[in-house]
C-alpha cells in the first residue's frame, strides 16, 4: 500500500501544482489510505471449517463480530490484522454476518455456511447427564478451552499427531437409544494405534493442561497445548504423559503415548482442535495450513 501511494506523496505534488489545486489531491490521497479492507477465507464455508478474516486499516483497534459475539483481531504486520473464527456442526447452514467496524466503519459481508453430511452413529445405550462426574475435571478442560494467549506460536500445516489409521472422524453425529443427541459432535479426530505408539505436538505451543488419569475419570490422561491466539490442541486417554505444565514444544515432540485410560473402549488418540473456544475440524489445519 504504502509503495503504491508513493508517487503521490504530498511534497512532490506542493511542487509541482498551485497550492488550491494541491489540497484537495491531498484529501483524496488521504482517503486512499485511510480504506478499511477486508477479507475472507471464503464467503462458502462448510461446517467445521476456521473462517479467517484479514483486516487491514490504520484503526488501531478495529473489531470484528460474528452474530452477537466479538472475535479477537491479532496484528499481523504492519496495519494488517486476522482473526478466525471457529464454526461446528451445531451451526444451522444458513447466512451469516459478518461485520467490521474501524476508522468509524461498519461494514457487513454476507457469509454463507454450507451444510455438510458427518456420519452418525447409533448408540443403545441412553444418554447419561453425566451427574455423578466430579467436576473439577470439566472445570479444568472448561478453562483450557477458554484460553487466548496473545503470542501466535504456530507456524505452516499441523502435523499427524500420530500414527495409526483415523477410526473416527471429526463431526460425527449420535444416536443414543434411539435418541438423537442435538449437543453432541465428534470433537476430534480419533486415530487407532496401539498402547506405547508416541503422540507427538501438531505444532508448536505451551502446555497449558495436563490431566491425571485418577481425577480425569472421563478424558484420562491428557495433555493441552496452547498454540497461541485462541489455537489449542487437547489430547486424549493417553497413556503416559512426556511432558509438564508450562513447557515449551516444538512442532514434532513427543508428548505423550497413545493409550485408553478414561471412558475409552480400547487404545486410540483423541486430538481435538479448538479455534476461540469452539472445536473445529483439524484436517483444513493439517493440509492447507491456517497462516
Ligand atoms: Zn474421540
């Protein structure tokens, strides 16, 4: 933007034409720069998909809100800014607004979520409240999932966590005696792989929750990672934990071990993706990359 501009600098034109003439190219040079620009991943998301949004503007503080709630705009460089925003399998397909507000704007983008088909399972179990869990240990996963460090640790396409073939896909949707369950979706990717195989970090971050398996009775031994700006991976029914609260990893280093500690029915990784509180679907993140 600013090499665009340069041939207009304001001392060039004082130069070369009569001042009345001279102050009104001015004004219009400073409009140029003044243009809130947006723009989006996609005006067609599907269901599960991280809608990233760049904002450039010389407002300091521009916001950006999706329906009622507000989304957190990170500086890129310069007077660029992104945020993302998670959507799931809860959200009706549909049009959405999503709206900027800067330099004294407000400007509106029509979004259009797509619907997409998730598999269903049909359980013949009913579907517990889960009333007798104790509830430190959702307090705990509640608190992780709400975290929104300002840093942004992540770099390039996330890493398979680890191997093993994926036995149960994100977004996945339940059936219990019968019984739709309107709150429930596969929070994850679930890859098969036997107890001991290493589960590594999809991408660099802080640990920011480590779970015991004698207290987290649901989600077994598990590991969160904070991978900045709202990004957190969280890692479940593992069977060793590798690493401790408030370390440092790199993109590749081993964690923790596959296992099936928890309500799990044999050993398997869960590896939830939350975006801003929300659990996404990983596999845009492992492919393309969210930059
Ligand atoms: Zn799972």
């Amino acid at each position: 933007m600013t090499q665009n501009i340069a041939p207009f600098s304001p001392n060039a034109l004082l130069r070369s034409f009569p001042a009345f003439f001279c102050s009104a190219l001015i004004l219009g040079w400073t409009g140029l720069v003044q243009a809130l620009t947006v723009q989006v991943s996609s005006t067609r998301p599907q269901q599960g998909d991280t809608i990233v949004v760049w904002v450039e503007t010389t407002d300091p503080a521009p916001v950006l809100k999706w329906g009622q709630k507000n989304y957190p705009l990170f500086p890129v460089q310069g007077q660029k800014f992104r945020a993302m925003i998670p959507t799931t399998p809860l959200d009706a397909a549909g049009s959405y607004t999503l709206s900027v507000q800067g330099e004294g704007q407000e400007r509106p983008y029509a979004i259009a979520l797509q619907k997409r088909s998730f598999s269903t399972q049909y359980l013949s179990i009913p579907l517990s409240d889960d009333e007798d869990v104790d509830p430190y240990e959702f307090d705990r996963v509640d608190a992780f999932k709400q975290l929104v460090s300002p840093q942004k640790f992540w770099s390039g396409t996330f890493l398979r966590p680890t191997s093993g073939e994926v036995s149960t896909p994100y977004g996945v949707r339940r059936y219990y005696a019968g019984e739709f369950a309107e709150d429930y979706y596969h929070r994850g990717v679930d890859y098969a792989a036997e107890t001991g195989t290493p589960v590594v970090a999809p991408a660099a971050g802080r640990v920011a929750l480590i779970g015991r398996a004698d207290r987290f009775v649901v989600h077994g031994n598990t590991v969160g990672l904070d991978h900045g700006q709202g990004v957190l991976s969280i890692f479940l029914h593992l069977s060793r934990i590798d690493v401790q609260e408030g370390q440092f990893v790199q993109a590749g280093q081993v964690i923790g071990r596959v296992g099936s500690t928890g309500a799990s029915t044999g050993p398997h990784l869960h590896w939830g993706l939350y975006v801003n509180g929300q659990a996404v679907d990983p596999v845009p993140w492992r492919y393309d990359g969210i930059k």
